[in-house]
C-alpha cells in the first residue's frame, strides 16, 4: 500500500498536519516517534511532553499542561481518522517517489512526506539535572525557553547559562520577569554579536559571571531548584548562587540525523525550505521546530504543519493523485 502522506513525528507540527491531512481526505499515517527516552530523544509529543504549564498557546485562557495539550492535539487527529503507529523511524529514502520510510525492518511508502520530528535543547548534562528535569521545566525551576517559562519567575532571581546571542536575548527578555539575572559562561568572550551583548551589558538587571561553570544543582530530592554550585575555571574558586531557576541557553539540536545526505541541511543540521515548508525534494515537507530556529513556540510549529499539510493536498491534487 502506498499512502498519500506520512508523516514523520509528532507534536504540535505533525498534529496540526495529520489534522489537516485528514480533513483533506489524504488519509495520513503518522509514525510518532515513540516512547521517549529522555532529554535527548523526547518521543511522541515532542518538547510539549516535558512542559509544565503552557499558557500562551491560544484557547486555553487558564493555561493547560504540555501533556495535556499534546493529548488533546492526539485526540483531534484520531477523530478525524488519522492513523498513528507508535513507532520511530529508522531509515528514509527519498531518492525517487514513491518515498520510502522504515520502522526497523518494517516498510512505508508514500506520495508525500511531512518531517516534523522536531528539535530538542542540547542541556548541561550534570548528574543532579535530570531529577530536577522531571519534575517539569517552568515548574522544577530549569528551561531552554524564556518566551516559554519567564512568566513564572517574576520577582525572582536567576541564572542563564551561554554565551551567544540566544544566551544574551535570554537574558535580556527575563529582565521583564526576574529581578536579578546572573548570565553564566565558561569564556571569559562570547559568541554573541556586539548589538546583543551591548544590549545585555547595559542592562542593569544582568550581572556576567565568565570563565565559570556550574558544577551541582540544588535540590534534586526536591524536583525544585534552589541554587546552584559554581566553579571558576581559572582559579578553580568555588562559591553557591542562590537562584530559582536557570535557564540553559546552549543551543538546541535538530532531530536530522536521519535525514542527512536525503535532503539539504543548514550548517546547524536544520532542514532547509523555502516558501515556508518546501524541501529540495518535490513531495517532502518540513515543518516545526526541525527547520525553525528562530521562533521555537508551539504555535508556530502548528502553523507551519497547518502550511505543510496545505502544501502536500496542492501537490497531490495537481498531479492528479489525492
């Protein structure tokens, strides 16, 4: 059997689209991703998975937990007959069409593809993070997304950790929330362009620590944070920052690896599109956070899979195939 669409992960990209996909009569088959495995390989439900309260995604005007909207997002996929394996993909081959994808030795094939297998934050990798981790991003005290979990830190003091021009942005908008922000970096010179890291230096709720890292976090029997232990690499000095959260600004990886030498990457591994969600290859589509590296927001990835969908119904009515 061949399918009209598959498409390749979830969240609120691959839901968006399968919703779309479906109301459009393509019949889609969503392989998920998943059960997850941790920071690095999240599984169905993308970063939403690990998100405690999300509240500026439209509708819900009382917030919703990540899970939750994820699962709702589930549901309206199901009821419009989507077909979902939970599964993760382990080869594609996108060198002729039909396209063909793989779950283990298990093979698809398909007309059209949507990638929306997402991105997840590349994080400090300290034994104590993960239990904090667990306990939910905003709520336990640590993130990768200030946009996302600034809100819940207002009158608080902080930490972000980096040096680019994510780490300074960071900063800079948790001001609006924090009443302290200490920005961590283990170089005593940053990536950071010189309009944001002039921006960040002249403000005055934005204390550098440089040539430092952060060895411990407090406390992981507690799933909260409530300081951290730091280390001067130089002078190998120790001290405590009494902070409620810390915001890891590193840097985030795609999930392409198993896209490289099918379709073009950027230097960073993100997929490239052009009008919005276009691949190189004619029928395969991208959508979310595996090529946005701007934006990072669940409802920007549900637009763009909104897009993608779109565009895979086009390609398939103009060739007379849907």
């Amino acid at each position: 059997m061949v399918h009209k669409v598959i498409i390749i992960g979830s969240g609120p990209a691959g839901y968006t689209a399968a919703i779309y996909a479906a109301r459009a009569n393509l019949a889609p088959l969503m392989i998920d991703g998943g059960v997850g495995r941790g920071q690095e390989q999240l599984g169905a439900g993308g970063q939403l998975m690990i998100t405690t309260e999300v509240e500026n995604y439209p509708g819900f005007e009382h917030g919703i937990q990540g899970p939750e909207l994820m699962q709702v997002m589930r549901n309206q996929t199901l009821r419009f007959g989507t077909i979902i394996e939970e599964e993760m993909v382990t080869k594609v081959d996108f060198s002729q069409r039909p396209f063909r994808v793989w779950v283990e030795d298990f093979l698809y094939e398909a007309q059209s593809v949507i990638i929306a297998t997402g991105a997840s934050a590349k994080w400090l990798g300290l034994p104590e993070e993960r239990p904090v981790w667990e306990g939910g991003l905003g709520g336990a005290g640590i993130s990768a997304c200030a946009t996302c979990d600034g809100f819940f830190f207002k009158g608080k003091e902080i930490a972000v950790v980096g040096g680019g021009d994510t780490a300074m942005e960071e900063a800079t908008y948790l001001t609006n929330h924090a009443s302290k922000v200490h920005l961590i970096h283990r170089r005593d010179s940053f990536r950071a362009s010189k309009i944001m890291l002039d921006r960040a230096y002249k403000n005055p709720k934005i204390e550098f620590i440089t040539d430092t890292v952060i060895e411990r976090i407090h406390d992981p029997a507690l799933k909260k944070l409530s300081g951290v232990s730091l280390r001067n690499l130089k002078t190998d000095k120790q001290s405590e920052l009494a902070v409620e959260g810390v915001f890891v600004a590193i840097g985030h990886k795609p999930t392409t690896d198993l896209f490289i030498g099918q379709i073009d990457l950027d230097e960073n591994g993100y997929i490239k599109t052009h009008h919005n969600v276009r691949t190189n290859i004619e029928g395969v589509f991208a959508a979310g956070d595996v090529q946005d590296h701007e934006y990072r927001q669940a409802i920007t990835a549900a637009g763009s899979g909104c897009m993608a969908a779109i565009e895979a119904e086009r390609l398939l009515e103009l060739e007379g195939s849907k």
